[in-house]
C-alpha cells in the first residue's frame, strides 16, 4: 500500500496519492504474418494491359477480377478511368 497525503476530513477529503505504482507495460503481441497478394492483370489484343488496383487473397479470385473488367469493357459498362491502362 502506497503513501497518501490528504486534506480535509469527512465526505469533502481530496487525495493524492505520494507513491504510484504502476503495472508494468504488456510487451505487444507480434504483428500478423503478411499473407501473399494478387492482382488481376487483363491484356488485349492492342497490347494494352489493365491491371487491378486491388489486392486479391488467391490467383482466381485476380483471375476473375480481369475477366470482369474484360466483359465489362466489352458490354459498355463503365469501368476504371484509361489511366490504369499501360501499354507495353
């Protein structure tokens, strides 16, 4: 038990406690492993290439995500600006 020094008697007494004893820090737990990450790539017959802004947790859900934008561009849906677009 530590030292206190107090004023006042009764239900109006203020504290302050003169030793403090504090816990002592928790080491932080280890940061999670950095799982692998895809990205969709979709190339054209032009030579262009689309490749997703996006990280994808496996190669088919990339895969897949190319393939949409693929039909999307293709049925006239609107789709990510041309400036994702490079050429190569």
């Amino acid at each position: 038990m530590g030292i206190r020094l107090s004023i006042g008697s009764g239900p109006l007494a203020a504290g302050l406690p003169l030793a403090s004893r504090r816990r002592p820090r928790r080491p932080r737990p280890a940061a999670p492993a950095r799982l692998p990450s895809f990205r969709g790539i979709a190339r054209f017959t032009d030579g262009s290439v689309f490749t997703c802004q996006h990280a994808h947790g496996s190669p088919d859900a990339a895969a897949a995500c190319a393939a949409r934008y693929k039909r999307d561009l293709a049925a006239g849906r609107p789709v990510p600006p041309r400036a994702m677009l490079r050429r190569t």
